[in-house]
C-alpha cells in the first residue's frame, strides 16, 4: 500500500518576518536585471515575433488569427510593462 508522507517542519511566521529585509531607496535605485539591453533592443524583441506570427498565419491562411494575435501580442507586452512600473521608458526618461 502506499506509504504516508512525512510532513516537514514550517519555521514560524515570527520567524519569517526577521528574516525579511527591509525596502530602501538604495534598491529602487539599483539598474534592473535586463538594464543592459538598449531600447532598440527592446524594440527588436517586440517586433520580431510580431512579424514572424504574421507571416506564419498569412501563409497558413488564418485570418483571424492574424488579427488576434496581435491583440493579444501587444496587451501582453502592457501587462508586463504596467506591472513592472513602465522601466524601459522611465529609464530613458532619466538619461
């Protein structure tokens, strides 16, 4: 038969909380992960799948999908960059 499984040991939430670090101004201040990557470079990683996706479904004869996707291209790419606080724009702003 099948053998139970063994729970593990939670660390307490007080625990928890001292290991938190607190929030400063030194780390909203720190250049993001993908800083590096220029905004035409950024422009590229944009584009390129776009047009790639349109010659696909043109070729395969989806219309739809041809309108679609770009819809759903564009709202993904505003999502990710309204949750993220918009750092390739506010990061030329800055410069």
């Amino acid at each position: 038969m099948a053998k139970s499984k063994k729970r593990q040991k939670k660390k307490s939430p007080s625990n928890q909380r001292r290991q938190a670090k607190p929030h400063t101004q030194d780390q909203e201040e720190q250049p993001g992960k993908f800083a590096w990557i220029p905004l035409w470079g950024w422009i590229l990683i944009f584009l390129v799948p776009l047009v790639i996706s349109e010659i696909m479904f043109y070729r395969a004869g989806r219309e739809v999908n041809m309108i679609l996707f770009p819809l759903a291209w564009i709202g993904f790419w505003v999502a990710i960059m309204h949750r993220s606080g918009w750092p390739i724009l506010r990061k030329r702003k800055m410069d």
